[in-house]
C-alpha cells in the first residue's frame, strides 16, 4: 500500500464524504463499521469499473484503526488495484480524515479487498483484458 507515512495519495479520492451524527457509536466517535462500509464502496466502485460489470466483496484482510474519525471530518477514500486474476480483483483502499478547520490529513485505516466478478445469476465470471 501507500508507503509515504503521513502523505495522502496522489490523485482523486474514490469517495470524499463528511462523517454525520448519524454514523456515530455510542462513544460519540465514529463507527468502525460505517467507516468500513465506505470503503467497501469505494472499492466497490474501482472493482466493478475494471470488471465491466457487477463485483461482489468476498473478503477484507486486517484491518487496524489508526486514528478515530470525529463528526464533520472529511473522510477521503483513496483505492487501487492491486491485482487481477481470472475472476477476481484485490483492491487496496486507505481512509483518510481532516478536520473541517484543517488543512491537515490523517491516515484512519486501510485494508485490501477481495472481489469476485459475477454474471447476472451471481456466478463467477471472467475479467475482461484491458
């Protein structure tokens, strides 16, 4: 993955969004959960992109929190393709956070998705060459 430290990734989030009330925990913070489902989407998004057509998730590895999110950060979530197989994709997606009054940005978490290509009966099916 991203192995610049505290320097957000070149390029154009996948997914910018603001974390709301509504996605806290009962702490207050934000989420784990709403937080991994963002980046699920944006992972989503790259997988069905390059599959030409509908992707389902069918694993995540390890993911760590490194930092929580607060209400009315802007999350921005950053994804590549890691690989491509015959009917599968790895996509490695990292969160990012910065506080509204900030120009400052802050790793959350990242984690590598596993998709699997499928047809309109949800089965396996091949990766289209580029």
């Amino acid at each position: 993955m991203h192995d610049k430290g505290s320097q957000m990734p070149d390029g154009i989030p996948v997914i910018r969004t603001i974390a709301m009330p509504a996605d806290t925990n009962p702490s207050g913070d934000i989420f784990g959960g709403w937080l991994m489902s963002q980046m699920d989407l944006a992972a989503g998004n790259v997988a069905a992109r390059r599959s030409r057509g509908r992707a389902a998730t069918v694993a995540v590895e390890a993911m760590s929190f490194l930092s929580p999110v607060a209400v009315g950060d802007e999350v921005s979530l950053f994804a590549t393709i890691a690989r491509v197989g015959r009917t599968s994709l790895r996509i490695e997606v990292e969160a990012w956070r910065r506080a509204r009054e900030s120009e400052q940005s802050t790793k959350v978490t990242e984690a590598v998705f596993t998709f699997v290509a499928i047809d309109g009966e949800g089965r396996p099916r091949a990766i289209p060459t580029e």
